[in-house]
C-alpha cells in the first residue's frame, strides 16, 4: 500500500523543481511503472489528464473547422453578390451573341457544385488523417478552388486582354463587328472613342485589340527584327493594302529592301488606298498610287509572309463590306440583318475559311527563318 500512495503523489509532483533525492529517484520509478500501465490497461488513467497527441489532434481539427467556417461565410458573400449583379445587369438590350468564354470555375458554380461539401471537409474522430494524402487532398480542394476562382476572376477584371477565350470566338466577335460597321460605318469609331460601353460592344472591343496585341503585331515585330529591310521598304509595304509578287527576269542588283547586293529575280507590286488601321476607313488620297520594286528572293518571300499578317483585318473588312452590299435586304433592323448574315456565313464554312487563313499566315510567320 505504501508503494501505491508514493506513486502517487510522484505522478501529481512530476514537475515540481525539488531537490530531494529520494524524490527524484521515485519520479524515475514512476514514470516507468507509467509505461507500464498504459500498454496494459489504458482504463486506469485519470479522469483530469489527457495524452499531448490527443491535444495536438484537437487543436487541429479546431483550426481545420475554423477555416471551414470562415469559407462558408465568404461563399455567402459572393452568392448575394452575385444576386444583386444580375439584377443589376438586365437593363440593357443587347445584340445576342455567341456563347462568351468561361472562366474555370465561376463564383455561383463554385457554390452549386459545393452545396453539399461539407461532408467532404469534416474530419472523422476516430481517425488520425495527418498522415493520409487523401485527406489532406480533400481538405485543401475547397481552399484551392476558392482561390483559383479568385485569381481568374482578377485577371479578367485587371487585365482584360489576357482573358481566357477561344481564338475562334474572339473572330467571330470580329466578323460580327466588321458586318455591323459595313452597315453603320460609325460603329468601329465609337467602340475605340468608349462611347458604347454595353458587354457585347465590350467584347468585341477585347476580341479586336486581342487579334492586333496578340496574333498579328508580335509576328510582324519578329519578322522585321530578323530582317535587313530598310525602314523605307517597310513603311511602303505598311501602306499599300494590295500586293502583287511577280518573277522576272534576274538581276545582279542592289535589293530595293535590304539595299545589298543580291540576284534580284522578284517585282513587288504594292497598289490600293491607304485607311485607318482601327477604324478601316479607307483615304482617297492619292488612290491610284502605285510602286513597283525589285528583291532578292528572301526579302520577296517575307514580303509576302508580312504583307498578308499585316493587312489581313483590313481585306476581312473589306470582304464583310461585301457581303452586307450583295444581301440586299432594305427596311430590317441592323441587329437582325447582322444576326442573318453571321449565321449564313458560319453555315456555309465561310468565316471558319478566313480563320483557317490568318492560322495558315500565322504559321508562316511563325516558320520563317531568320535571314544570314
């Protein structure tokens, strides 16, 4: 019995700072007789005690439950939001469009999806996940949702040129646009000046400075980095919409692009008017101008790599401009004309063609080599 009551009182002293000799030997004692009693029987532990790896666990799970709640209340924050933006939103009439391009996961879809996922954040009592890469998976999945959704929605917001779109949607929005400018000549004008500010005009905007920043100007910067032109030639080839390449006769002359010596066998025929780059209005000024130039064989073939990136909105303008000329169709409102249109010249594979054709220049540009 005395053996008992001296374990005892070890156990409950077992952090007191004694000097005691006979204390510390008994606290040794106890410790291991401890041991000892929790591999045989884990029942006798006190009821005021309990094992750190069970606080350790508590605590994490408490923190686990606290950001699940602090999730849970910044989704109610979007959803009601989101309610007062669509209200917001119905005011204005619209040209029906093209479905626009998604964002991965948008706020409301994030909800709908996770409407019941809470299930699949809670931590079972009985086990221990820390170690379980699954549970760790399926704990950190809401948070990374959250934030993909949030820089997604930030990009788009702070820099709208780099949204996520298909190249394809962005030039049918073009092909939209060109046929209402070839019926209100005044539309592209007022897009660039801010004056029409409604999501569809929005939108085409983006589509149009998307295919000038990001498909056609940096090919054409690398192809004249790459080159020997001179800025002379460049600046020709920048205003002549037409171009004419033709073979003649060779010459051991100086090339009227480069300016080197070199067996010029090619005359560049550049004609047409020159027009506003944004807004496509034609100058007729000086419109039956014409030059005519002599290249080598390289300067030719990225002229014509060049001029058809350079001027190919131009010549879709010009061929949208045709099919408004040719419907025919009087007394009918430009939004339901342009809705025509568009649909007949997606049915029939003609706006996929253009598409194929800025690929194929594209491709060009991409393939040309650099010049020695």
């Amino acid at each position: 019995g005395k053996r008992k009551r001296l374990n005892t009182s070890v156990l409950y002293d077992s952090d007191d700072e004694s000097e005691d000799s006979d204390i510390v030997v008994r606290k040794v004692f106890a410790k291991r007789h401890c041991i000892m009693d929790e591999d045989e029987n884990s029942e006798e532990q006190q009821p005021g005690e309990t094992c750190p790896t069970e606080n350790v666990s508590t605590n994490r799970k408490q923190k686990v439950f606290a950001k699940l709640k602090e999730l849970a209340k910044q989704r109610a924050t979007r959803r009601s939001c989101n309610s007062e933006n669509c209200e917001d939103s119905n005011g204005e009439e619209e040209i029906e469009e093209e479905p626009l391009c998604h964002l991965p996961l948008t706020p409301t879809e994030v909800s709908e999806t996770d409407s019941d996922s809470m299930k699949d954040f809670i931590v079972e009592e009985e086990e221990d996940d820390d170690d379980n890469p699954k549970h760790v998976k399926s704990k950190n999945q809401p948070q990374q949702k959250e934030l993909n959704t949030s820089n997604s929605e930030l990009l788009a917001y702070y820099v709208p040129h780099l949204s996520r779109c298909d190249h394809y949607v962005h030039f049918q929005r073009i092909v939209k646009a060109f046929l209402i400018n070839a019926i209100d000549d005044t539309f592209l004008s007022s897009l660039y000046d801010g004056t029409r500010q409604k999501k569809y005009a929005q939108d085409m905007l983006l589509s149009l400075h998307y295919l000038d920043d990001r498909f056609i100007q940096p090919r054409l910067e690398n192809l004249i980095s790459r080159s020997r032109w001179k800025d002379r030639y460049k600046e020709r080839v920048d205003c002549y919409p037409n171009v004419r390449i033709i073979l003649k006769n060779p010459e051991n002359i100086s090339c009227q692009a480069c300016e080197l010596t070199r067996y010029c066998k090619f005359k560049v025929l550049l004609s047409g008017k020159l027009y506003n780059s944004r807004t496509l209005e034609a100058d007729d000024f000086m419109s039956d101008d014409k030059q005519v130039l002599k290249v080598g064989v390289v300067c030719a073939d990225r002229t014509r790599v060049y001029h058809n990136l350079k001027h190919f909105k131009y010549k879709l303008y010009v061929d949208c401009s045709s099919v408004t000329e040719l419907d025919g169709v009087e007394d009918e409102p430009v939004k339901d004309t342009v809705e025509r249109l568009f649909s007949q010249l997606e049915d029939n594979g003609w706006i996929q063609k253009r598409y194929d054709d800025l690929e194929d220049y594209m491709n060009d540009a991409d393939s040309f080599q650099e010049e020695k």
